[in-house]
C-alpha cells in the first residue's frame, strides 16, 4: 500500500483526500496517517490540510523500494525492487537470488557496497549517498554464447537514459563504459552461470557515478559525475527509473533477433570515437585502426590503414582513443 500511496502522490498535482484513499484502499484514517508518517519519516514533505487531504511537496535522494516502484512503468524490468542499504556487491546477491529461484527481471539496489566488483578482478569504489549500484537478475532463453551481448545493451540503455535525463552527451566507449567528457561515469559488470546450451540466469551490475563532486587519487583523472559534468543535482531513483525503461525497451528488441541486429544503428550512434582513429591493444600487439561500429554479435569492427577489415572481441581486448583512455 506504501508504494502505490506514493506514486499516487507523485502523479497527483493536487490534493488528495484521505477519505478518497481509505476507500480505494480500504483502510481506516488511521492507517492511512501511518503510511504517511513513515514517508515522512523516510524523508518525504508531505503536507496534510484540513477538508483537501495529503499532498507531495518533496522527495528525498532515496532509492527504496517504494521510491523506485513509485516511479517505474516497467513490465518485469526492476518489477521486484531490494534494497540494502548497505551489501558487499548487488552482483553477489543477484548471483544468490539466481541460484534460488528469484525472478527475472529482479532488482537489486544498493546504497553503499562493500565488496564492489569491478572487471578483470578490480574493486569498485562504493561509498554511501551519491552513486547508484544495482543490479537485475535475467532469465534469458538464450544459448550461453549470446549472453554477452546483453553487456551490451545495458550499455546503450544506460547511455541513452542519461541522455535522456541529464541532457548530457554521453557515449559508449566500447564494449560497455559509459563515459561523458572523455570521463568515466558508469561501469558495467556482467556475471552469468550456464550449462553447455543453457542459461541458468544473467546478473548485470551497473555503477553509476551520479551526486560525486571529487573522486579519490588514482580515479581522479579520468572518473567523473553526472553532476560534475553537467553541474545539476540529480534524484538516483530518476535516474535507475530511465535505465530499467529503457533496458526493458531494448532487452525485448534484442530478444527478436537474439543478437544487436536491431540494436546497431542506435548503439553506433552513441558510440564514442565512431569513425575515428582508434589504439586496440591486444595481448602482445597493438595497433591503430579506424572505429567503424560494431557488427550484429556486438564485436568491433575496425578499418587498418591498408583498408582492410578486422573484428575486435572484447575480453582481453582494450580499444583506447588514441591520446588516452578515451
Ligand atoms: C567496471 O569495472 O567498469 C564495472 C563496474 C561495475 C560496478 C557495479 S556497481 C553494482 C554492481 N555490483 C558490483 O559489485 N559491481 C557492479
């Protein structure tokens, strides 16, 4: 009732009655002044008047469950929201909830991180207040080999929900970081199990640098925020409401196909150095080439000086701007 309390305030610009909400909810007063005093107590203005009812006048930078589902128009998409305020890594508890039966489409939310993951074995800077960590558990029926992509489109979905809320040009520097500026302002970490030709579940863990005003040492040159690139404040819950509408949005497209088919035209779009000299360092070589999009699998495509064509896998690959990380 909490939650679906709320989002009726939020959409409402007006007052709404209490009595109108005993009915609909079929509650007395008093349980409805309850629901309103623990929002208050979670942060939210709420103001009651005499005859009019219970209006919204603020909301807090939380990312509850009853914030998040206030604001989502998802299918499945974070249709199940948890929230910890503090974890070691949403990953780790996605993994947990795949191995147990939980649902696809889950969402796990975090305030601060313990033990945040980063690829290739790094650590994830996570402290409280200002960053988003989440995670959503998948249930693909899709073979092994396809699960990457969903890397993917994660990525475009979150580059284009902060463009959509930030206004910000953000780009994908290929496979998965999001970055604006030439900065990193989001990583993407996805972790899957597996039987030969199945798919057990997909966890794909997102990290969002929003509220940050200063990163430490060594991430300081090339990490940023969405509000340190665009000098606005922003409500995570927004923000985590446009990533899952547009990954839901996405996810269906990919599903069509099974690969980025549909996908490549708007991911090229926003892909950073698109058309540009690129550095692809590979293990024991590396090279300049031109960045021309990534095909239907979601590899790399790049042009040689000699013009020819050569596909790039992610992995142990790492494709740089050519003065630097970008
Ligand atoms: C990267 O190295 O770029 C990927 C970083 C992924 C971080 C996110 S934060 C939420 C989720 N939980 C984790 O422990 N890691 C991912």
């Amino acid at each position: 009732m909490k939650n679906e309390i709320l989002r009726l305030l939020k959409e409402s610009d007006t007052y709404i009655s209490g009595q109108q909400l005993c009915d609909d909810f079929k509650v007395s007063r008093t349980s409805i002044w309850k629901v309103m005093e623990q929002l208050k107590k979670e942060g939210y203005g709420i103001e009651a008047v005499r005859n009019r009812g219970y209006r919204l006048i603020s909301s807090p930078d939380v990312i509850s469950e009853a914030e998040i589902s206030s604001l989502l128009k998802t299918c499945w998409a974070g249709n199940r929201v948890i929230y910890f305020d503090e974890v070691d890594s949403t990953n780790n508890r996605a993994k947990d909830s795949g191995e147990r039966g939980g649902i696809h489409g889950t969402l796990f939310i975090a305030d601060r991180q313990s033990a945040g993951k980063g690829r290739r074995g790094r650590t994830w800077s996570s402290p409280p207040g200002e960053s988003i960590y989440m995670t959503i558990l998948l249930r693909p029926s899709i073979t092994p080999s396809r699960a990457p992509m969903l890397t993917l489109v994660m990525g475009l979905s979150v580059a284009e929900a902060v463009r959509e809320v930030t206004g910000a040009d953000a780009k994908i520097k290929w496979p998965n970081d999001i970055v604006i500026n030439k900065k990193k302002v989001c990583g993407i970490l996805t972790e899957m199990a597996t039987e030969m030709m199945y798919v057990n579940y997909v966890v794909i863990g997102v990290g969002i640098n929003v509220n940050q005003r200063q990163f430490p040492g060594e991430l300081a040159g090339m990490a940023a925020s969405l509000c340190g690139e665009t000098d606005k404040v922003y409500r995570r819950s927004e923000i985590i409401a446009a990533v899952m509408e547009r990954f839901e949005k996405n996810y269906e497209t990919f599903l069509v196909s099974g690969d980025l088919s549909g996908l490549k035209k708007a991911y090229d779009a926003v892909l950073v150095n698109c058309g540009q000299e690129v550095k692809v360092l590979e293990p024991g070589n590396e090279y300049i080439a031109v960045a021309e999009g990534i095909d239907q699998v979601g590899e790399l495509i790049v042009r040689l000086p000699d013009g020819q064509r050569r596909r790039v896998f992610a992995g142990e690959v790492s494709v740089r701007g050519i003065y630097g990380y970008v």
